[in-house]
C-alpha cells in the first residue's frame, strides 16, 4: 500500500501544485503522468484533463473526470480502499480534470495472469463494478503494488442509470455472497440513503451530498438501487446472453 496514507494523499492532490511530467501513450483519451507539491512533500499522480477525453454518445465528456472521483468516494465508503486517492481539480495544467495518486507496479502482472491465489481476491472488486455499474473493466485495470494491495483504475465511465455492465471478471457468477461482504453493502446502502433518525454519516447526509458534486440525482438513485438489488439477491449475477458484458479490448 501507499505509504503516504489515503486522507494525507488527497489532501497533497487537492491542493498542491501540479507539475506534468509525461504522457501515457496507450488509451483512447489524453492521459498525463504528473507530479503534485505541497508543503515540502512529493506524490506522482495520473492526470486527465477533461478537454482530453474523447467522446462518447452515451456519456458526456465533461463527466468523466469527475466519474472517478465519485468512484473514489464509494470505494471508502465501502470500506474497502480499492480505488487509488483521486480528486478533481478545476486549475490543472490543461484545465479541469482529475488528479489520481500513481500506483507503482508491474504492468505484466494483471487479471489474465493472477495467480490463483490472487484471483481468488477480486471479490470485493467484482461488487464494486456491479455497484457502480463500471462499463470498462480490462483486464490491466487491476494492479497489485510491491505490498501485494489490489488496486482498481479507469472508472471515467461508470454511474450510467442504464444497465452498462462491461467485465472481463466473472470468476464468481452464481455464488452466494460472502455475509462480510454483505454486511459492507448494507452499511453502505445506508450511508447513501440515511433514514429518519439513522446516524450514520449523517453529517449533512454526508455520502449522497458528496457523490452530488460529481453525479447527478438520478446517477445516485441509481446506485442505491444497484446496492439493494446486491442485497436482496445476496448472490454474484450471471452475465446477460442477451447483451455483450465484455469489454473490448479485454486487457
């Protein structure tokens, strides 16, 4: 895991100064390696620039950016710590666009080549796609750094109202849910849809009003049916023969 801990790194992606350092030349969109100040200390982090994105006829570009923030979001909420520390930045070198702490670790050493040991970790990982209804999970979006952290990249376009569901993981179809896991969705579930004298992240209805500056109402609503549908199901879903749930390229 990062040494630096996630409310610290995001506080340095938040406010510090962006420096680019390179560009990623693989993807569809502009992908820039930079480098973030703040108060003496260093932390390399991926930029996308909105104004880089290509676009898309079911998403717009100007969302994606902050699609991964809210991916962010759900993956502390969950409690899981999945997603690498990102925040939006309006100032970016190129303009708005989100600012992600850069994970070390070997590009040839993904989903298709996991050990079984490590496959069998992706559970969490799985619910988090079907939660936030990711319709680009690759194989080389799962990476494991030099403390053996699993880590999830690339959720730009996830959050659709519509069903979008596009995985390479489908290790676990038809099994029942572990009850931790479970438990976690539930937790979660009420995070994001507090009842009348439920306290929990009540703090000015603390999840919903977050995920409210990057997704729109019916985005949330959407989620929150994702996670009870989860819930009551309480099993991993089959993939639809009538629809393709597969991203291309898989990798």
């Amino acid at each position: 895991m990062s040494p630096t801990p996630p409310d610290h790194a995001l506080t340095i992606l938040q406010e510090g100064k962006i420096s680019l350092r390179g560009e990623f030349m693989w993807g569809s969109n502009y992908t820039y390696l930079a480098q973030v100040q703040h108060v003496g200390e260093e932390l390399p982090a991926v930029y996308k620039p909105t104004k880089g994105v290509r676009q898309l006829w079911d998403f717009s570009s100007s969302s994606l950016a902050r699609r991964e923030v809210a991916a962010y979001l759900v993956s502390q909420a969950l409690g899981w710590e999945l997603v690498p520390p990102t925040a939006y930045r309006r100032d970016g070198p190129l303009g708005p666009g989100s600012l992600q702490l850069f994970i070390d670790h070997d590009p040839e050493y993904h989903y298709f080549n996991f050990n079984a040991e490590d496959r069998q970790r992706l559970r969490p990982t799985v619910l988090f796609d079907l939660l936030v209804n990711n319709a680009d999970r690759k194989g080389s979006h799962v990476l494991l750094d030099a403390d053996r952290h699993l880590w999830l990249i690339d959720h730009g376009i996830c959050f659709h109202v519509d069903d979008k569901l596009r995985t390479v993981l489908w290790d676990f179809a038809g099994e029942e849910i572990q009850s931790k896991l479970l438990e976690d969705l539930r937790l979660f579930y009420q995070k994001l849809t507090p009842q009348q004298g439920n306290r929990i992240d009540s703090e000015e209805n603390g999840l919903a009003r977050q995920l409210g500056h990057y997704l729109n109402a019916a985005e949330i609503d959407a989620l929150a049916r994702r996670a009870e549908d989860l819930i009551n199901n309480g099993c991993f879903p089959n993939p639809d023969p009538s629809r393709r749930q597969f991203p291309w390229p898989p990798v």
